[in-house]
C-alpha cells in the first residue's frame, strides 16, 4: 500500500479508472449547464486542501461559467486529502452540507481504496444536484470546460 502513494498522480489511476472518472463527467455535463472538473495531484501544498481547491480554481478558469455553476473535486493522493468545492452560483443553491457530504462519501470509497469509483460517484452525485438547479438546455448550454482529469504533480 504505501509504495502505492510514491508513484505520481497520473500513475495512480489505470486507463480504465481514468476512462471511468471522465465517463462520469460527461454523464453528469450531459444533463446539466454546470461544469464538473477533477483535478489530481500526489501533494498538497496546504494544510487545508480546500485552500488549495481555492487557488485551483481560477487557474483552471471554472469561475468563467455563465451561471457560476462550475464545480471542483480536489484530491491530493500521498497526502489523503481531498474538497470539493463548488462556485456562488450552485453553492447557494446547495450550501456547505451538499459539499460536507460529498466529502464524506468519497471518504467511505477511499477508505477502501477505490478511488476511480469513490470520484466518480461523487462526480454523478454533483451531476444530479447541478441538474436539479441548472437543467440542461440543448439550445443554450455549451460545454464551457474540458472534461478530462487535471493531473498536477
């Protein structure tokens, strides 16, 4: 287990596992205007991953969604830590306990190492609160963002 968390962050998921998170992506964009990024790393340069998730998240450019309804899941491997982090726009629809929760139930994955599996639920599980309040529209909506995995270092 713990040479498992020496390796790099991209080579910590198998192609299926990253084909895995990014279906989920698409899954839960497909019925949504909001945006759902996943971004990856070994280390976290804070004591707070929700800090880091903070600073990630404009450099990813997720504040420049139409409705503010970008979403972040962050997790730093060798480090065990993780946060998702929502933009105004869902988080006042949601509020911090959507995201608490969110936390904890890829938590439950994690602990039993299933990582692609724990990511990816939680990735459908914000799909389904994005939906929800921001329902797709195939005249307007567009896919503002990527939806591949961001792997840091």
């Amino acid at each position: 287990m713990l040479n498992f968390f020496r390796k790099k962050a991209i080579d910590l998921f198998s192609d299926e596992e990253k084909n895995i998170i990014v279906s989920a992506i698409q899954s839960a964009e497909h019925k949504t205007s909001g945006e759902v990024r996943v971004f990856i790393e070994s280390k976290c340069r804070f004591v707070n991953p929700l800090d880091r998730a903070l600073e990630l998240f404009p450099q990813l450019n997720m504040q420049n969604t139409a409705q503010r309804n970008a979403v972040l899941v962050y997790v730093a491997m060798k480090d065990r830590q993780l946060a998702v982090f929502g933009d105004e726009g869902i988080h006042q629809k949601v509020g911090d306990a959507f995201w608490n929760n969110a936390v904890k139930e890829m938590l439950l994955h994690f602990n039993k190492n299933n990582y692609a599996q724990g990511i990816s639920n939680i990735v459908l599980q914000i799909g389904e609160a994005l939906q929800q309040h921001f329902p797709y529209n195939a005249a307007t909506d567009i896919n503002e963002l990527p939806d591949d995995i961001v792997f840091g270092r």
